[in-house]
C-alpha cells in the first residue's frame, strides 16, 4: 500500500467518529507528572481517559504508541495564519479592511481552510491559533481556532478580543515608508499627528462605553455594539505593541477605560515588567527571532525575554506574530516550537517552554478548559512523537485535532517526494 493511501485510510476511520486509543505510550499532560507506558483513549473528539489502566470499549481502533510520547497539541497564540497565503499576490491577503474602526470584523471568517500553511503548521503540532487582523486602529475581532475543519465555523473555538493599535511614533507603517521616500520625515509633525490619532481613538472608547452602559438602542450601531464587551471587560483588549513606551502607552490606556489588556509582540516587554506584574497585564510574547531593537541591548536579550518575564511574575505565552508584524503571514507557525526551544537554551526551564507553547497560551486565550493540556474531557488536541518536539530532530508520528487524526501531508512533503529521487 503507497504511504499517501496508507494516512487517507486512518484519517477516514478518525473521520467516522470511532474510539480510538493510543497505548503504550508515555503521556505527558502538562498538568501533572508524566505518565508512563500508559493509554490515552479518544471518543466523540475528546479525551474520555487516560492512564496506565484504561478500560478499552469494543470496537476501539488501537495505534501502538511503543517508544513515543503524546503532548497536548501546540497552540500558536498571535498569527494570521489562514488569511494570508502569498504576500505578493494581493487577492490571496484578507488581514485588513478599510477605515480606521472595526471591531465589527470577524478574523475566523476570513480564514481559508483549505490554505497551505494550515496544513504546513498542523505537520509540525501545531493545532490552535488565535488568528488577529491587522489594520487600523481598531482592525477588528481575533478569534481562537483549530486548525482543521471543512468550514471556518466548524473550526471555531471563541472570540477572544478586539485587536487595538495604540497610535505610535515607534511603530513603522506604510505611510511612514512613503514619507522616507519623499524625505527625513519631520519628527515634530509626526509627534503632532500621533497625538491626534490617539485623541480620535479616546474619543472611539468614550463613545463605545457610553454605547455599552445603555440599557437599551433604538438605533443599533455595527461597530459600537462590538466594542461593547471589551468596553465591559468580557473580552481582552489585544494590544500589538514592542517598544517599552508603546508598552507602557497600552497599559495606561487599558486602566483609563477600564480595559481587559493582553500586549501582543510585546520586544521590550521586559523593560516594564514590574508594570506588567503590577497591573496584571499578560504578553503573547512574539520577538524569540527578532533581532534586538536598541544598540545597547544584548546579543540574546530577545531570547532570555521570556524567562526575564517569568521572574518577574509576568503572565507570557511564546507567539509567531504580533507587535510590528504578524509573522509573514502565518507562515512562521509552523516555527512555535524551535522559537520556545530558544528560550529555553537561554534560561527558560524546557517544562516552561513547553507550557508556553500549550497550557499559557490556552489560559490567556480563554480556551483552558478545551485545549492546552491532557486531561479527560478536553479535546483531544494531540500531538504525538518520537522524541521532544523542542527539538527540531524529532518526528511528528500523528497529530489528532479534536479527535481527527490529521493526514502528514504538506506541500513540503509533497514536493520532497516528487523529487526525491
């Protein structure tokens, strides 16, 4: 039997709903201790047990886990993946819309399920993502996903916030390339129009929460109305911002408002740490490959962010995108865990680097109870290999996506066995 036939007829019986265990395996639920030669059971797309003495149903379709380890499925927290395919070609980018407020926009529903870096990122375990728009200053609804469905709704777990660009005089945008081309841009006109666009965005948040304090709208309001839960606190204020000023400029708008904030990107996060901490602010922490941004930083100051973060009482998840860019356009997902095996060479403990690539992210995102760790009742979000996935020698042997077992097929793959030879 071909090796493409071969995943086609096991991904056709997880399609088919059926009982499936994985035994003698070791598990590691993030959650508690490892657990050795044990069993993982999957029913109706959930984990319905695990341990080292697991009652199988009749009829259960059993996969030898003999030598390899099952991890919760890795969850990339800030991306655009799935709404952005090739850069270059402009019909195949759907990250922004025209005007500067729309928290109305729904980031799930521009997703193309069927994109190649979907299937690119779930080869290597990766099977959650928030995906963000870009834009504007409010560039519209980010949404926590599976990777895999048929549909953008079937992959749908939550909406979890509206993405809020604090206007910046550190932030680079087209405009500001357009002015270097015409010439040294004049610092103080830039200062000017910053402060006017940040009076503009006040003035936005004034209005929504005046809007969501109404008891009732005769006239409902498209974009108002979405803003009303973040103005209530029932969803997160996500922030893209990498100097510490920008930082610090997020946070001290989230306290005037009354914000639920989450910083995304977050560079320098570790110059305001204490502010952080203090307001309890957490980071989707998205620069491990950034170069660093000051000359008197250190070589490796982006790589020992994360763990300088959890000294400091930091809640943090490691991400692909955020701040200044959204990590070309998802296409660094499938990079997540090479990006936590960094921090980890640079001080981060590798159970922590891990659970910041699984359980943080989960947390932050408001999707713990469904994904990040293993643990019955949960989805069974899996990624199973032979050795760590930190380490970039592994292989992936199965990836499960709420109890589907994913195809290991890509167009890397592809391509390497049309010309392997």
């Amino acid at each position: 039997m071909k090796k493409s036939s071969f995943f086609l007829l096991l991904f056709a019986f997880s399609a088919l709903g059926e009982t499936q265990a994985i035994l003698n395996v070791r598990i590691l639920p993030v959650t508690a201790a490892p657990i050795e030669r044990g069993t993982l059971l999957i029913k109706d797309g959930k984990i319905a047990a695990l341990g080292v003495k697991v009652a199988l149903p009749p009829g259960t379709v059993k996969i030898d886990g003999t030598g390899l380890t099952v991890y919760p499925g890795l969850v990339d927290a800030y991306t655009s993946i799935g709404m952005s395919e090739i850069s270059s070609v402009r019909g195949s980018v759907d990250t922004n819309e025209i005007g500067p407020y729309n928290p109305q926009v729904q980031s799930w529903i521009a997703v193309n399920p069927h994109s190649e870096m979907l299937r690119t990122a779930r080869v290597n375990g990766i099977t959650s993502a928030l995906v963000a728009p870009g834009g504007n200053a409010v560039a519209g609804t980010a949404a926590a996903i599976d990777l895999f469905g048929k549909y953008p709704d079937q992959m749908l777990l939550r909406r979890v916030g509206v993405v809020i660009n604090v206007p910046s005089i550190y932030r680079r945008t087209g405009r500001d390339f357009e002015a270097l081309v015409a010439g040294p841009p004049d610092p103080e006109n830039r200062r000017q129009r910053v402060a006017e666009e940040i009076a503009r965005l006040k003035q936005f948040l004034r209005e929504a929460k005046a809007y969501a304090a109404l008891k009732s709208v005769s006239v409902r309001h498209a974009a108002l109305e979405a803003m009303a839960p973040v103005m209530r606190g029932e969803v997160a204020a996500i922030c893209p911002a990498d100097h510490f000023r920008d930082i610090r400029a997020a946070v001290e708008l989230g306290q005037e408002f009354g914000l639920k904030v989450i910083i995304a990107g977050g560079a320098e996060a570790a110059k305001v740490a204490a502010l952080l901490k203090e307001k309890n602010v957490p980071v989707l922490y998205g620069a491990v490959n950034s170069l660093p941004r000051q000359q008197e930083d250190t070589y490796d100051v982006n790589f020992a962010t994360p763990e300088a973060l959890r000294r400091a009482g930091v809640r943090f998840a490691i991400v692909t995108g955020g701040g200044g860019g959204m990590g070309a356009g998802g296409a660094e997902a499938r990079n997540l865990p090479y990006m936590a095996a960094m921090s980890a060479a640079f001080g981060l403990e590798r159970e922590d680097a891990l659970r910041a690539i699984t359980l943080w992210p989960a947390e932050l995102l408001g999707i713990a109870d469904r994904v990040g760790s293993l643990e019955t009742g949960k989805l069974a979000n899996l990624l199973v290999t032979k050795g760590d996935p930190l380490d970039i020698r592994s292989e992936v042997k199965y990836v499960f996506i709420e109890g589907k077992q994913v195809p290991l097929e890509s167009r890397n793959t592809e391509l390497y066995e049309k010309f392997v030879e």
